[in-house]
C-alpha cells in the first residue's frame, strides 16, 4: 500500500559485508549504555541540515543510541568535506563516536539525490552506503529508511523508522476520529471524517486496511477503511455495543468485544463482517482481544475472577487460564510480534500504569510510575518499543519508549489517545 502511496528509486551503493555481520548493539543492550554514534550535517545546506536531523531523531527515539552533540564535531566535519579519504576517523574515536554518519544533498529539476554513509570508526569500514533519489514529498520516507538501514548494520534486526501510529482525538465537541501520524509523530491526519465519536483502530497485517469502532449510525458498530480512500464499510449490524477490534496475524479474521448477546463476550468474523462467531460465553465482561503471533492464542480483559484481569485462550475459546492476580483494573494488553512478551494497563495506585509481563503471566514489570494515567499500550512491529497515552503534560497525548520502559518520549504535539502501531513498511 505504501509503495502506491510514495514512489522511491533507491540506488545501493557498496558496503563491507563482513562488518555487516557484526553485532555492534544487543537488542537487549541496558538503557544506561546507549552506542554513542555521530550524525554529522549533510552537506547541501538547509535541506542537509533537515535530513541529519530527521535522521538524529529516529536513533534518539530508538533508546539505543547517544547521539553525540553536533558541537563537538562541527568544525571538523566541515573540514572533511564529502570526500570518504579525508574522514579523521581517529578524532571521531577520540571523541567518543563508535560509528559516524556523513553525506551530501544535490537538488536539480525538483528531484534530490541523497547520498548516505555509516562508518565504523574504530575499523575505518563503511557499513551501509546508499544512495536515494526522490522528490521533496519522499525525502523524509528515504531519510527514515537509512535509519533502519542504520538499526539494521548496528543490532542486527531492521529499524520501523517507515511505520504509522494511528490514535483517536478530540476533533469537536462530540466529535473524536481517528488520525495517523509517522512513528516520529510527523505530519499527524485524519482517517475518519465521521461526525461522532470514533475509537479503537486495529491495523490490518498488510497496513492497507484500518478497522475502529464508530458511532457514526448511532450505535457502536466496527467499521473497516482503506487507507487513501474514503469509503468506510460497517460490518457489524448495529446490534449492542461493538468495540476493540483486533485484526489477525494472517488478516483472515478480526476478533472484537460485543454485547450483542447481552454481557460483553469475545466474538470473531471475517473482514466482510460474515461468520461472526461467539467465542466466550461469560455473563461479566470480556474485553479487548489481542492475537499472539502465531494467531492460535488470543489475551483478553474480564471480570469473570472479580474486578478485570487478563486471560488467554485458544482461537477457539478453549483452554482459558488466568494471567494476572494483581491489581483490580488490567486491561488493553497487547502481544508482542516477537511473542516472548504481553503489555497492558494496570490500574493499582488510583491511575493507569503500564505493565509487562510473559505470555504466562510471570515476570510481571512496571514500565511507568508517578506520571499521570498512562494507558494503551501497543508494541511497534520489531517489539522493542512500545507506544502508549499519557495525562503527565495535562491532556492526554501520544508516547513512546523502549519495551523495558526507558526512553519516555512524547511524539504528538496535540492531543492523542488509543494508539496503535502499523507494521513495517519499507
């Protein structure tokens, strides 16, 4: 879908294949021992400036890298000029940087060619070289994408620097829709246009498709969208309350909460909104369903123990087992791509806070503490961050940080609550 959306030539340059190979940053690398990179400014004047910035932000949201201040180094990167022979890799190791990036930007006819660098400055190799030619409109794909470029030759598993977050905002009186924004929080807008409340987006597994929760009939009913286009289908049928869509891994299916039957039960049906299927059968509350990976388990909310807790089941509904017994409030998990972790909100102290735990229940965490209600959590397509919503600026807003709860970093500039992390895009 993005591919139709954005149309980008890129050209690869040469790369030491054996440095490559090369685990610089475990993916489980402490948070207090960030790899110390420097990011130095394109030359090209203001738009070399722009893209080393974009590109300083994407590894600062990380929480992997110490991006070294551009003080420290300005004089002799300006020195150096674009020539790869002039690089003083022993000033750049004296100062602390284990890996530099340099390039330049050339504009002619409305196109720009971005050329990109990352070195190793203790082994003087280069580790990614690439080249990008695009418009104005397409610098900031390309720009993100040489940071996951970047993650990719660093940790070994790619960055998600191309990937959206959707979330719900306030946009009347009574009014909420639904918006997306890049993961860097850029250029946030509309999906829904509905003139009523409108909540809860689940992404389709291919990032082509949004499901949500709309009052745009009166009821709440599951709606579906393709992103760039305006049509909206309604695929429930305006019966009880139909909320917290999740789509499956293999797009096949969408499991939801409805109240159809009365109380609150977990249901599937296909995108079409045919074969709804009642897959819990409780008289309290079942909420808030999330596929695990593989689509064989699902985690939801329920108050079938007393106060809400999670659970997880078979698809199918069989084999349901307790997870949490902390806690009266524990709600809106979400499961890892990775599969090894489950993140929800919990509520103990009076507010939201966001936890983490194993898919068993074991080993549960605290991510946040003392900062507001913090809510929402879902993990980005790599699992190694976590976006969520925050009250600790006032209103709520739009947060991410790395899955160990380090990294605390807003990313929308106005309001923003439900978010909910797209896959990867290229």
């Amino acid at each position: 879908m993005f591919r139709k959306i954005f149309l980008l030539t890129i050209f690869c340059m040469l790369a030491s294949q054996a440095a490559y190979a090369r685990i610089y940053i475990p993916v489980d690398q402490p948070s207090d021992q960030k790899f110390p990179i420097a990011v130095t400014d394109l030359r090209g004047g203001g738009t070399g400036r722009e893209i080393s910035s974009i590109i300083r932000n994407d590894l600062t949201l990380s929480g992997y890298f110490n991006v070294l201040p551009t003080e420290l180094f300005r004089d002799v990167a300006r020195e150096e000029g674009s020539s790869d022979e002039s690089i003083r890799f022993a000033y750049w190791s004296a100062i602390g940087a284990q890996a530099m990036v340099k390039g330049e930007v050339e504009s002619k006819s409305g196109k720009m060619t971005i050329t990109l660098r990352l070195f190793d400055t203790q082994s003087r190799e280069m580790l990614v070289g690439k080249q990008y030619k695009v418009d104005k409109e397409n610098m900031r794909r390309a720009v993100h994408r040489f940071s996951d470029e970047i993650m990719e030759a660093l940790t070994g598993i790619r960055g998600v620097f191309n990937s959206k977050i959707t979330f719900t905002a306030v946009t009347g009186k009574k009014t909420k829709d639904v918006f997306v924004m890049d993961m860097d929080g850029y250029k946030p807008y509309a999906i829904t246009h509905n003139k009523s409340i409108t909540l809860s987006s689940a992404w389709s597994p291919d990032g082509g498709s949004l499901a949500y929760t709309s009052y745009h009939h009166g009821n709440p009913d599951i709606y579906i969208t393709r992103l760039g286009q305006k049509d909206q289908k309604r695929i429930t049928n305006g019966q009880g309350s139909n909320i917290t869509p999740a789509w499956s891994p293999d797009g096949g299916t969408i499991a939801f909460a409805s109240s159809i039957s009365g109380s609150s039960n977990i249901y599937t049906m296909l995108p079409s909104g045919k074969k709804m299927n009642r897959v819990t059968t409780n008289y309290n509350i079942d909420i808030s369903p999330a596929w695990s990976p593989g689509g064989d388990q699902i985690v939801f909310s329920s108050e079938r123990a007393g106060g809400l807790h999670l659970f997880k089941m078979s698809s199918n509904g069989e084999d349901i087992s307790r997870l949490t017994f902390v806690g009266y409030q524990n709600d809106m998990p979400d499961w890892s791509p990775i599969g090894d972790k489950i993140v929800f909100a919990g509520r103990d102290m009076g507010t939201f806070d966001i936890f983490i735990m194993n898919p068993d229940g074991s080993n549960i965490q605290r991510l946040t503490i003392g900062t507001g209600s913090n809510e929402h959590p879902t993990f980005s397509p790599d699992g190694r961050l976590i976006t969520f919503s925050s009250t600790r600026d006032g209103g709520a807003a739009i947060y991410i940080m790395r899955s160990d709860g380090s990294n605390q970093t807003r990313i929308s500039k106005g309001n923003g609550l439900l978010p909910a992390w797209g896959p990867k895009a290229d």
